[in-house]
C-alpha cells in the first residue's frame, strides 16, 4: 500500500495524463500494468480518484501474493536479505559471490542439437548449479560438451583452466564422427557420457519406461500390413541402403521415410505418430545408421513397442538389448537379402511361425534389459 501512496506521490496522476494526451490508448501494451490500466478507468470517468488508488493497491497485493508464490516454487533460488548487510550493495554483492563460489558450477557448453537445457530443479542438489551461460567457463568446475555439434561452436582452442573436468557427451556412433575415435581428441576428456556401456555415464537410448510397455498385450490379428519402414537419414555406415533396395526387389516394403519413399503419412506428429503407424504393420525394418557395440537406437524399441517384429541389422552385440526370446528377426542370420524375403514371406503363410516372436511375452522379460532400462531412471 505504502508503494502505491508514494507512486501517487511522485504523480503517477499526471504522468498518465500526459501519456494520454500524446495519444497512447488503453489497447497499448505497456499502458496494460497494473497502475496504468486502472488511472485509465478513472480518466473515463468509471470511479473517482480514491477508487482507482484502492483498486491499484489491491492488484499490486494479488501480484506480489502471485510473485511470492512462484518464488516458492523455484528451488535453486538463493535468497538474499538486503537488510542484512546494512544496506551495503557492496557487502550484499561480496556475499553473493562468495555463495557462486561455493556452489559447484555445472557448465552445458553446448547442449544436445541445440534443444534448451530442461533439468527439472528438484534432481538438481542444493550446492549444484547447470547452466548454458559460458560467461562462467573460467568459474565453472565441470564442463560438458555435445561432441558432434561441438565443432561448429569453438572459434579458438579452449584453455582448459587447472582443476576443471571436462566431460565428453553423446548418443552418436563413432562410426559416422570418426574423430570421437582419435586418442589425441579422446585424451582431452576426463569422462564420457555415452550410449555405450562402459561410459562412465551411461546414457541410453533404452528407457526405464520401456518395462512396462514392453509386457502389453498384443492383438497381432488386427495388423492388416505386413512390413513398412521409416528411414530419412542418408547416413549410411552400415550399407543399409544398399541390402534395402536389394531386400525391396524381392518383396513389397512400405516406405513412408525419405529412403526409398513410396507411402505418405497421415499426419506426422512424431514419434506418437511413428508407434501408430508400426501398430498397423507385422513387421518393420529396423536398420541402424551403423553398426557398433551397444549403438541399439529407437529403430529396434520402438517396433517392440508397438507390438511389430523389427527386422534389425545393427549392433553385434543386440542381443543383450532384446527383452525376451526370439523377438526379432536379425538380417545377419541370413545369407543374403532375397534369403531373408523368403524368410518373411514364409512368416506371412505359416501363422504359428509369426506368433512364435510374440511368446516372451508370456515370460519374464530379461534380467540384463531390465537391468539397463533401470540404468536410465531419472
């Protein structure tokens, strides 16, 4: 209340006034505050002077209660009491470095292809703080960088100050950047956050919420489609392109991506989208961009996911990923593209052989998949 008698004071009444006559109107933004709107209302003549200074104490109340509310909310917030430095700015702003200094200052140099930085507050602990802003490189005691992006944001080498850690972050395979693999670049970084499992931080494209999804029911009689695929990237480390216009030759693909395209969507609204469209089909291709160890993308889980067998051709290793029992159809075990088409055509007449990919479902899912997925609880 005290602020807005002193707002009167000061001759908040006239400054509105003279805004008015240089011809601003209520439907201005910056005329829309609280204060503003209101005088507006008493120059129309819709309440006296002493109505429109009691309704602008009353919308500053509800705003500093909305403000006070927020701020509750806001857990990485450190408050400080100007009053109890003596009114000093110096003392207050001597103090709230030193609180800087003792916090443990996570700095994101460059994040995953430019998507904001989202880590909800309340995993972050009390003496941590993350940040994109690199004014606090020099301050900042642990640096993370995006590596495939990384080269396309240094103008200049980095001086890597005594002390710091540098961490190494990415779900790409090495096989498409092959300077990940330079020991020289490698040597740079004190830790690796990655998709493979000796990272120091792994970080999967396998998710805690996959267990769940992973025992739902399917009803296999209602898919009418027999296989599709959805493959845009053109890179192409694992030769994929080429054992698919092959494997096409042989039998009918549905193709909705940029490879190879013969079908539209719908609609695309992403990966919500993406599991619809494989809940139409039996089967579908699920062809990795490379083939490394423990580089299992969203192409194999996704499929599983919505209840189709993925045809994969990818990681050696992808059977410590499968979640139960023969639930996929791996392109290595088979001779030759038209091997594999024949494969699939004999699945498509003999019932009792497709239904035989859906009896881990019947069964506990694997240890070491359940095991992986609960790596990645957040």
């Amino acid at each position: 209340d005290r602020r807005v008698d002193e707002m009167f004071e000061e001759g908040l009444e006239q400054e509105v006034k003279r805004l008015i006559d240089s011809g601003l109107t209520r439907e201005n933004i910056s005329m829309q505050g609280i204060g503003y709107k209101e005088m507006f209302d008493y120059f129309d003549g819709m309440y006296d002077i002493d109505t429109a200074k009691e309704l602008i104490k009353q919308d500053t109340r509800h705003f500093a209660k909305r403000q006070l509310t927020w701020f509750r909310r806001e857990k990485d917030v450190t408050w400080i009491n100007y009053e109890n430095y003596n009114h000093s700015k110096d003392d207050m702003l001597e103090a709230m470095i030193e609180i800087i200094k003792n916090k443990h200052i996570i700095l994101i140099y460059n994040t995953m292809w430019d998507t904001p930085l989202n880590i909800p507050v309340e995993q972050i602990p009390e003496d941590y703080r993350f940040t994109t802003d690199r004014q606090y490189y020099s301050q900042a005691q642990t640096v993370i960088f995006h590596l495939p992006t990384l080269i396309n944001e240094l103008e200049n080498d980095l001086e890597k100050p005594e002390g710091q850690i540098w961490v190494a972050w990415t779900l790409e395979c090495e096989e498409n950047y092959p300077f990940f693999k330079d020991p020289e670049f490698t040597e740079l970084f004190d830790y690796r956050i990655s998709y493979h499992q000796t990272a120091d931080v792994i970080q999967s494209y396998l998710h805690d919420n996959f267990i769940p999804l992973m025992k739902q029911p399917v009803d296999t009689k209602e898919r009418a489609n027999n296989i599709c695929m959805l493959i845009s990237s053109p890179i192409n480390q694992s030769s994929r392109q080429e054992y698919l216009k092959e494997l096409m030759r042989e039998i009918p693909i549905d193709s909705y991506g940029k490879l190879f395209n013969n079908k539209k969507m719908d609609q695309d609204n992403g990966r919500e989208s993406k599991i619809n469209l494989y809940k139409q089909y039996k089967f579908v291709i699920a062809f990795e961009n490379a083939c490394a160890t423990d580089y299992v993308t969203e192409k194999f889980f996704d499929p599983l996911i919505a209840g189709a067998v993925p045809i994969y051709l990818g990681a050696p290793n992808i059977n410590e990923f499968a979640p139960g029992e023969h639930c996929f159809i791996h392109a290595n075990d088979f001779k030759s593209p038209k091997e594999l088409a024949d494969y699939i055509e004999e699945c498509y007449n003999n019932e009792q052989e497709y239904q035989s990919f859906f009896q881990w479902k019947q069964k506990d899912l694997r240890p070491q998949f359940i095991e992986k997925a609960q790596l990645q609880k957040t």
